[in-house]
C-alpha cells in the first residue's frame, strides 16, 4: 500500500513539473523555475507585464530584452506559455526561393551611360 501511494505521488509530482507556465499569471519564482529564466530575467519579464499583458510571442520578444527566436523556442520547450499558447515559429520564405533583382544587361547599362552625357 505505501509503494502504491508513493508511486501516485510521485507520478502526481512529475506531472506537476511538467505543466504549463502561464507568462501573464506567473509571479518571480514561478518564472524562475522555467529553465533559463534566471532573476535578472524574471524581473525584465515582470517590468514588461506592468505595461499590460503580453499579446503573444511576438509581443514579448519585442518587449523583453533577451527574449529572441532561441530563448523563445527553449522557454516554450520548458513549458513556459503566452495566453495558452507554446511558441511557433513563423514561417519565411527562404532566401532561395525569393526571386532575384536582375542585374542590368549591357544594353541598359549603355543607355544609362547615354542619357548621363549632355
């Protein structure tokens, strides 16, 4: 019976540590316990969340120096959330796919000259 209660409170603690953080409720301790928020972090957070409560991701990067497209994606990973929601990258278009400027031919480049002179 006691391995049986043990094993549901730790099974109950375990699930705890893994449950969301809520960046807009969360006080300093609970925003230290999101690994990589440290003090210093936790109270930029906290300074921002007095303007209003952070809209999205967006927002906080914005808002909160330290908090880029890296932290962002770790923070989540942890299980840190803005307004419910973990963070998502946004997809852009990779340089690759964007079409090229194009370069002008000698042609062009003859008629610049050309217009230039006097």
């Amino acid at each position: 019976m006691f391995k049986f209660i043990a094993a549901v409170l730790f099974a109950l603690a375990s699930g705890l540590a893994c449950a969301a953080t809520e960046i807009n409720q969360a006080g300093q301790a609970e925003l230290e316990s999101v690994k990589g928020i440290g003090p210093s972090m936790a109270t930029r957070i906290l300074d921002a969340r007095k303007v209003g409560p952070f809209a999205d991701w967006a927002d906080l990067r914005t808002r909160v120096k330290g908090v880029g497209e890296g932290n962002a994606k770790k923070f989540s990973a942890q299980g840190l959330t803005v307004n419910g929601k973990s963070y998502t990258v946004v997809a852009t278009a990779p340089a690759a796919a964007l079409p090229k400027a194009k370069a002008p031919g000698k042609a062009e480049k003859a008629e610049k000259v050309e217009k230039a002179k006097p």
